[in-house]
C-alpha cells in the first residue's frame, strides 16, 4: 500500500514529479486575477457560519503576486466561547489540531537538509531505546513511515505523560505496549503517536524540546506572532474554546481545553489564520521565509508534497499521501492540505501551487464540515475558477452490496467498532475507550449505513449532510482490516 523512495535515484523521481508545486509554480500565479474582496468573504463567513451552527470562525485567504505584495484576507465571526461572549476578532488564536503534522514535518525536513537525519535510517540510530511491541518493527522503522503514516503503531494513544519537559521521552517509552496496529508497511493508517515521536526524534537531534525547536526553526524565523504550543502562552491572545454537542444538539463548551502535552507534535499548534497562511507562504515559495531567507531547501519543500503512499479511502482527506501533507486533485490541478480536529475545535487548510493560492478556515464547534465545504469551494470556485471534488454523498439508487462477511468487532488502541445487523440495515456502532473517551460527550454512537459499492459503504453524521466512508479490506497476507475515520482497524472476532 506505500511506497518508500530510498535516497538515490527513486528520491530524484519523487522530487522531479513534486517540482511543479513549489518554487517557480507560485510565481506565474495570480498576476490574471481580480484583487480578493475581503468585504466579501466577510459577508459570506458572517453569512453561512449561522447557518452551520457554529459559534466562532476565523477565515484567511493568501494569493502571491509577483513583483507586487501578497494579497491577504481575513474575517471573524461570533465568539471564542459561548459561555464568556468574547468577541472573535481576526487575531485570534485557535487550535489547528493535526494541521500542526504538516509544521512537525517541515521541521523533520530541515534536519534532513543538514544532514542530520535520513529519511529511511532505522529510527533506532537516534532513538536507541525506543521499544515497540513488535520487536522487528522497532528495529526497521523510519522516519518516511511516520510522516506517511505507515508505520502501523497504533495511532490513538493518548496517554498523558505530564507537562513537564520530559514528556515526549515518557510517551516513547509507553509506546512499548501498545500493540502494532498493521504490519510496517503494510497499510495507511492515520498515526497520531507516529508524529509524537517524530517530536522525539526532533528533540533528541536539535538539543532542544519540541516546543523550543518549532519556535526557534519555524515560528520566529516566519514572524509569526500569534502562533503557541503551550497554554500558558494561549493565554497571552485571544484564544478560542472549543464547543460539543451530542446528537447534532446545539454546541456547548467542551469541557477541556486541550489535549495532553504529549501529543504535542501531532496536534497542539494554536495560531491566529495569518499566521497559518505564513507557513502556507513558506511552502507556496519552496521554502523561503518573507525576507527571502531560506528555511527548508527547495528539493525538501517538493518531495513534502509528493505522493510517498496510497491511501484504503481516497473519499476523505486525500487521494494519497505526502510527507505530512495530504495529496488531492481538483479540476486536475494538484492540492496539497491538510485538516485539524480537536476537542471542539476544527480546522480546514488548502493550498493550491498551481495558483500561488491558499486559505484556511478555523472554527469552534458546530457542523464544521459543512461550513468548510461551502466556503471552499466558493473560495477557490471564486478566485481561481479550480472546483473542489465534491464530497461524498451516497447514490440516488440503491447499491446492492453483501455486508455479512463484514460483520463483527474491529478494535485498537482508542476505539472500538462493531459492523451489526439492523432492523432496517447494516449498522455502525462505534465506541471511544481509554483517555480519549472521558473528553468526549457521546462516546458511544451508532450510524446506519448504506452501500456505495462492493464493500464500501458511507454513514451520515447526526444533525448534517456529513458522509463518511466505510471500506473494508484485506491486506495480501489475508487479514480484514476496517477503514473508518482515516484509521485502518483490524477485525478482532
């Protein structure tokens, strides 16, 4: 299911295949185009936001002109939490959750510029006491699995190991029982403590703690000045809260604030939306900050955005994978992206190369989704005439599809799925365990299900026109393996 370029000739192929979209692709873009109406997007997020339920937004739209200065947009609406009413303004901070993989990365990437990192060395070479379940995977697991999400840890683990410094080398050393999700390689599976550890690696090579290496390889050198990793530094802004709601009820505040320290790498970024689009910026130029200073070599900044692994669900996120960002085509021009969920908060990142054009979306609660799919696709409809793939939704005429070799448990670390007989159909019921489930308002739900094709089936979100895939398949060795919420899951009876 993955591909794993080693260095040589097959890492020259990813590069070449990457080069239009970094560097020269920004700088033929945009100078067609009509200035962007801030006014406008105003309007519409003030607009739709209500529509969606949803409680706060902060919208930022970037397009490069060459020779002329950027054009950046902004807008808020509504509040950073229900129960205060403070106001949403465009400086504010929130949470971009698992958008903050992509950063980690960008990070891994200029340590492998200086030559002190390769992509397909056995992590062990730096991370000597790094123990997994399976033995032989510990020894012959890599960076480019992590950052492809193919390493097959189990990627739900959401232990909290402590605020203090030393918190990543906690988390490495609890990975030790965690049990291996897919054999290496074998699969895609979306990998929260892969990237935590990547943090470990970043630690253990720079000298410095995570949150220290980002500040001073990525926040500082971009100007960012609303962007945080911890919350005693949230507290400086005018930080978002996230808000719930079970069973498509109204959103209320959630009631916790932030995901422990220890997944920090993963997701636990907060930034303002100008200062996303910086980083978008970063990329869009091949790896230049504004001064024309250069932070991740152009070679880098290509092989990111290129197609490292294939994906069991093409109907997400993507349609493979990069490493750290997430690959798709709209009206056949390349995007690459990436999402962010955490509790209550969710955020939405598009870059479009071809156009120099990017925009993120960051949001408080409510139905999220359908609010980003409404303003992305007027946004880049809009300004660039490139029309996003539409989302998923199931066939107007029934699909005959046989669900009984499907039936049964699937489980990993984090949540447990059962495919069940219905009194109308096929159901999906899901349930959260461990840490995560305690942060959650339903961690029980159930979804009915319909058939899409042959062994693919889509469940709606409560309250939304949201459509989620359900794929099943077996890797070549024979086992059965659910593909659910970008997580691969294997049957379990």
């Amino acid at each position: 299911m993955t591909q794993r370029p080693r260095a040589g000739d097959r890492d020259r192929r990813v590069v070449e295949r990457a080069e239009r979209y970094a560097g020269d692709a920004a700088d033929a873009a945009g100078s067609h185009r009509a200035p962007i109406d801030a006014d406008h997007w105003r309007r519409r997020l003030a607009a739709l936001a209500p529509r969606y339920r949803v409680p706060g937004a902060s919208l930022g739209i970037l397009r490069l002109r060459p020779g002329r200065e950027d054009e950046l947009a902004e807008a808020a609406y509504g509040v950073l939490n229900k129960d205060t009413g403070v106001e949403t303004t465009t400086d504010s901070v929130f949470q971009i959750g698992s958008i903050t993989k992509v950063w980690t990365a960008t990070v891994v990437m200029q340590l492998v510029d200086e030559g002190l990192l390769e992509l397909d060395a056995p992590l062990a070479e730096v991370l000597p006491e790094l123990r997994l379940a399976d033995r032989e995977a510990a020894k012959r697991v890599t960076m480019r699995h992590l950052l492809t999400h193919t390493s097959g840890i189990d990627g739900d683990v959401f232990t909290d190991t402590g605020r203090g410094d030393d918190c990543l080398e906690k988390y490495t050393a609890v990975l030790a029982d965690v049990a291996q999700n897919h054999p290496l390689g074998a699969t895609w599976s979306y990998c929260n403590a892969g990237f935590s550890l990547a943090g470990r690696v970043i630690e253990k090579l720079t000298g410095k703690t995570w949150d220290e290496a980002m500040r001073e390889r990525l926040f500082e050198p971009l100007g960012l000045r609303r962007t945080i990793t911890l919350p005693e530094e949230a507290l400086l802004h005018r930080a978002a809260v996230g808000h719930v709601s079970a069973d498509g009820a109204a959103p209320s505040r959630a009631p916790v604030w932030q995901l422990p320290r220890s997944i920090g790498p993963a997701g636990l970024i907060g930034a303002s939306a100008a200062d996303v689009l910086a980083f978008a910026r970063l990329h869009l130029t091949g790896g230049l900050a504004p001064g024309g200073a250069r932070l991740l070599s152009a070679r880098s900044a290509a092989a990111m955005a290129a197609r490292h692994a294939e994906l069991p669900d093409t109907r997400t996120l993507g349609e493979s994978w990069g490493l750290g960002w997430s690959r798709m085509t709209w009206d056949g021009h390349p995007v690459i992206g990436h999402g962010g969920a955490t509790i209550g908060q969710n955020a939405y990142f598009h870059v479009l190369p071809d156009e120099g054009l990017a925009a993120v979306l960051l949001t408080n609660g409510g139905d999220t989704d359908g609010l980003s799919e409404a303003l992305t696709r007027e946004i880049f409809t809009g300004l660039a005439g490139v029309e996003p793939t539409p989302a998923l939704r199931p066939p107007a005429e029934p699909v005959a599809a046989d669900v009984e070799p499907h039936l049964g448990r699937y489980e990993r670390a984090g949540s447990r799925l059962e495919v069940l007989r219905g009194e109308d159909g096929p159901v999906l019921r899901t349930t959260a365990t461990g840490p995560l489930a305690a942060m959650l308002p339903d961690p029980v739900r159930e979804y009915p299900m319909t058939a899409i094709e042959e062994d693919v089936f889509a469940v709606r979100e409560p309250g939304t026109d949201n459509w989620m895939p359900v794929t099943f398949y077996a890797l070549p060795t024979g086992e059965r393996y659910l593909h659910f919420g970008l997580r691969a899951t294997p049957k379990a009876g």
